[in-house]
C-alpha cells in the first residue's frame, strides 16, 4: 500500500558553498559583470538530492564537508526544464540562472557518493511504479538529474547569451570550495 502521508515534506540534501566563494561569486556578478546585487542567491549550494516525499531513515542533518569544484567543469544554464540550451521565447534575465556541474567532472563523483546516502533510502513504499533515483535520474521531480547551484534570481539584469558570462566566470574563479553538506525536511504549504 503507497504512503499517502508522503506528500506533505520535502527533502533537499546540498554541499554548501563557503562564504568565501560566495563572496568571491558575488563580487564576479555585481561588480565585474554588472548584475543586480539583490538578485544574488544568498545562501549558494550545490544541489545533491530533492525529493517531495518524507521516507524512512531522512533526517535534518548539518555535518563538515570538503568538496572542491573546477569552474572548468561548469556551465551556466537557465534553471528549467532543458535549460543547459537556448530557447526561443525564455528570457535568461526574468527566470533563476545556475551553473551545472558537467558529467566528466570528478566532483560528479563525490557528489554521487553523498546522493547515494539517500537514493538508498528510497522505498518501494514511496517510489510506487517509479523508477529508483540513479546518478543520472531523479525518481521525483525533473526526470534527469545534475548537479547544480543557482547564482541569480528573476530579474538579474542578464544577458540573452549565456556563453560570454559562463566563459568569464571560469576564467576569473577557478576552483569553489563547499564547507558543509545539509540535509533539509521542511512541511510542504
């Protein structure tokens, strides 16, 4: 029998980025590149794992980490659904813009141990007729997974060519430090 009570929690699971690169992102976005401070993500992290279901063995947890991230690795993307690529009618400037980690990364790696932690939690109870979570596939949520980190809300101030910030971001911040892994259970509204 599925769990009905599944749906009224939410779990993320994130590698914090340190406040010294966030500082770092910061300066890179408003003061060399132009873009609305108030549109920065205040609390940047990578994103591991996000489930709209509640399951046996997740619990809210704050532990020391020690991740290195390549910018090399990175590419910026509109935060929706396909977008790595640009798209006729989607702004970049009104929607949330993020960085990927891309697969040949060996951050891809480190990540996926933290996200096993949980997709091996995932019980039938709760997948129903999906899929288990994999390195590559969200059992909730957007269908293929990859690691990302928003930068910037709506309204940024961006331009339509996300290529010429992408390439001056991993010209200027070389590696990004993430000090801290978390695991989130919020209620859902």
């Amino acid at each position: 029998m599925r769990n009905t009570k599944s749906h009224t929690h939410e779990v993320w699971a994130s590698l914090i980025l340190c406040d010294r690169d966030q500082k770092r992102i910061k300066k890179f976005l408003v003061s060399d590149f132009g873009l609305k401070e108030k549109s920065v993500v205040k609390e940047m992290h990578l994103t591991v794992y996000h489930s709209r279901r509640l399951f046996r063995g997740v619990y809210p947890l704050s532990e020391s980490a020690s991740v290195e991230l390549d910018v090399g690795d990175t590419r910026f993307m509109v935060m929706i659904s396909g977008g790595e690529n640009p798209r006729v009618g989607v702004k970049p400037g009104d929607k949330r813009i993020g960085i990927r980690v891309q697969k040949r990364s060996k951050t891809r790696n480190i990540v996926d141990q933290y996200r096993s932690c949980l997709t091996a939690l995932e019980s039938q109870d709760i997948l129903g007729k999906r899929k288990r979570s994999t390195r590559s596939h969200n059992a909730f949520g957007a269908k293929s997974f990859q690691p990302h980190m928003t930068l910037l809300l709506p309204g940024s101030g961006i331009g339509q060519d996300l290529r010429e910030i992408g390439i001056a971001f991993r010209k200027t911040l070389g590696l990004l430090v993430f000090d801290r892994f978390s695991v989130e259970v919020s209620k859902i509204r």
